[in-house]
C-alpha cells in the first residue's frame, strides 16, 4: 500500500503534473532548437530521427536557463513548488531574484524544472498508448498479426502473447515509477535552489528589525501621550476635589482642562491605533514644537518657559521628537515634584543642535521604579539615540535636571526610518 502511495498518491499525482506543466514551459525552446536544428541538417528527417530530437533538447535547455535569470521566475517558481511539490512554504524564498546568487540558483531550478518535465511529459503522451497496445494485442486478432508479422522474429513466439498484458502493465508502472523519481528529485532540490541566500535571510531580519522598531515607536507614543494625559487629569481631579466646597470656579476650570485633556488625548490615540491597524504604515504621525503652548496649558503644573532662537523652524522630525520629550519630561515633573511645583522649561536653537533643559524641585521620588513604570527616561533616551542625539537626567544643585540635545541635522536613515513610522 505504502508503494501504492509512493507511486500513486495524491503528492505523486501533484508532483507528475508539475512535472508536465515542465514539460509545456519547454515546449517552445524545443521547437526553436528543432527549427536550428533542422537549418543545420537540411530538414532530412527531423521527426523521425532520435539524434534530432536529443538535438533539439540539448539546444532548448540553455534557452531556458538564460530565462531563468529573469527575476520574476523565482516567484512563480515557488508558488508552483508550494503548491505541488509538497515543499514546506518556509524552506522557500520570497519574492523576486534580486542577487546574482539567487538568479543563478533560480535558472538552475527551471534549467532541471524543464529538462525532468520534458522527458517525463514526453513519456506520458507517447508510452501510455503503447503500454496498452501491448496489454490488449493477445485479445485482438488484427492487432496480434500485424505486430507479429511486421515486427522482430522474437514476437512470433508463443510465449510474447501469453507476457504481453504484464508488460504492457509493468510500463505503466516504469513511468509511474520515473515521474515519482523525477518529483521527488525535485522537491528535494527545491530548498537549495529555490531556498532563501544569505542575502534574503538578511533583507528578512531588517524587515523584522524595522518592524519591531516600529512597534516600540508606538508603544511610546501610547506611553508619552495618554500616560501624560493620565498624570495631568489626576493631578487637576485632585486638586479640584480638595477645592471642591471653597473654589468652585477652580473647579470649573480644572473640569475643563480634563475634558480638553481628554479629547486631545483620544485623539493622538486614535491616530496610533490607526498606525498599529496599518502595520505601522502611513504618514509620520506626532505633534510637533509647534503645538507646545497646548501642552503647557494643560501640564496641571506652572511652567516657566523660555526660548532661544525659533523652535518651530527645526525638522519635523526633531519637532517631534522632542515634543515627546517635553511631554514626557512634563508627566515626570507632574508625577514626582507635586502639582504646585513650578517647572522651568528651556528650549534653545544652538548651531548644530536643539538643546531641551528642564528643571523642577526633587520632591518625593521614588527610590525605585513603580510598578509598570519607569519607562519614561528609558523612552526620552531611545528617542534622542535614535536622532543621533543625548540625554542627561538626575539631581543637580538641588532640582531634578533633564537635558536632552538632539542635532538639527538629522542622517538621511533616520529621517527616512522616522517618516515611515
């Protein structure tokens, strides 16, 4: 039974028919060697002779190679031995051929692709008919005396007749058995020709790399921005509450903050969750410097600000950025120096770099990372790193000091990796 399958099966069936469907792609690069060849002999019995048609096959083969350089071939050559060869997808390359390595690997697949395929297909038009020729002749009369008349003298013998059906069968199964070879042949030189190169592999792990970075991109902007909005409307609910029977008007105000808050909030949020539902792609998404005097109206905290040169002329990348920064530099300061605390706020536009200082009293800070926090300096660091820029923070002559420098020129990757997040 398991010979049966082997022979028979439903992935010999897919793996014979792949192999024909060689057999048809050749077909026209053996009708240009037989035209060749029959320039070459005169046209003397071209049909009839086998030396011609070994000709023909031998010219046909190399025509078909050089198509195999096209680097459209590889993927339609995978997608056929995925889908009948019974290759697993993994084992197989992605897309066109990009490498000499990965060309000359493709047209070495359909060079032997077509070759197997023809001499298989061949046999499939031409022994069927013939295998049961042989096994019906004993049962028909005509058949039995024109084959035995006109053929070799071993024919004659009573015995042929009598062997005749079985080996009338037994070619049957000799093809079967060469197109089960020929498939199998195949299917275990797909991986190596058709397989990924060193140059794929890498191409695979940037894309992976890139699409991680982007991830961690969003996963900040989610941190930055609703975890700042949070921090704010905390702030403006408690000090409403404490306020609530002495200052309404207080409270009026600090109710309208959090619903400005919130609104911007579920904003910037819908924009990163329509980045996540798009893989990441899209325009470039984030405010910029531009947008800062909202955001320092509604910190929940006094902010002393204070500009040198035009902060809103710098790239749109580094505007930002560092609005990011500012916006988390801002939670930090709301979270951990009191809602009171006046926080002073610098942003100058130096020759070569944006310079970003900010200060606020120590207050109570944590010794250590709360739980499901600490985030913030680790993602203000990320940011400017990947600008090409640096970040300080830590006590200093008794305010908790952040600086972050970010240059104003940015290298062309990194723009190019920040616009497509």
């Amino acid at each position: 039974m398991r010979a049966l399958a082997a022979l028979f099966g439903r992935r010999a069936r897919l793996r014979w028919l792949h192999l024909i469907i060689g057999g048809a792609l050749l077909t026209p690069y053996f009708l240009v060697g037989t035209v060749l060849v029959g320039m070459a002999s005169g046209g003397e019995q071209l049909f009839s002779s086998l030396s011609a048609q070994l000709a023909a096959f031998a010219l046909a083969l190399p025509m078909a190679a050089v198509t195999g350089f096209f680097p459209l071939v590889r993927p339609l050559s995978v997608a056929a031995a995925r889908a009948l060869c019974g290759v697993p997808p993994a084992l197989l390359a992605d897309g066109p051929a990009r490498t000499r390595q990965a060309r000359v690997r493709t047209a070495g697949w359909y060079t032997l692709h077509l070759a197997l395929g023809g001499i298989v297909s061949g046999s499939t038009l031409a022994l069927p008919p013939f295998a049961v020729a042989v096994t019906v002749m004993p049962f028909f009369a005509g058949m039995r005396d024109t084959w035995l008349l006109n053929g070799p003298a071993v024919l004659q013998k009573p015995w042929i007749l009598a062997l005749a059906p079985l080996a009338g069968l037994m070619m049957l199964a000799a093809l079967a058995l060469v197109a089960a070879v020929a498939g199998e042949s195949l299917a275990r030189r797909a991986p190596v020709l058709l397989g990924p190169t060193p140059e794929d592999r890498l191409a695979a792990v940037e894309r992976r790399a890139a699409d991680l970075a982007v991830r961690n991109r969003l996963a900040r902007e989610l941190h930055d921005s609703v975890g700042h909005a949070l921090s704010a409307v905390t702030l403006q609910a408690g000090a409403a509450r404490r306020v609530l029977d002495r200052d309404p008007e207080f409270v009026r105000e600090a109710l309208t903050a959090i619903e400005e808050t919130t609104r911007r909030t579920v904003g910037e949020l819908d924009s990163v969750l329509g980045l996540l539902r798009q893989d990441g792609e899209g325009t470039a998404y984030g405010p910029g410097l531009d947008a800062l005097g909202g955001l320092l109206a509604l910190c929940g905290a006094p902010v002393a600000y204070e500009r040198e040169g035009d902060p809103e002329s710098v790239e749109a990348v580094v505007s930002r950025e560092a609005y990011r920064i500012v916006q988390e530099g801002l939670s930090n300061a709301s979270r951990h120096g009191g809602g009171a605390s006046p926080v002073r706020l610098l942003i100058a536009v130096r020759e070569r770099e944006l310079e970003i200082v900010m200060e606020n009293p120590l207050g109570e800070r944590p010794a250590v990372a709360r739980p499901g926090g600490g985030r913030g300096l680790r993602g203000i660091a990320e940011r400017a790193v990947l600008l090409g820029g640096r970040t300080e923070a830590g006590p200093y002559d008794g305010v908790w000091r952040l600086t972050a420098r970010l240059p104003l020129t940015v290298p062309r990757a990194a723009g190019r990796t920040e616009e497509r997040r």
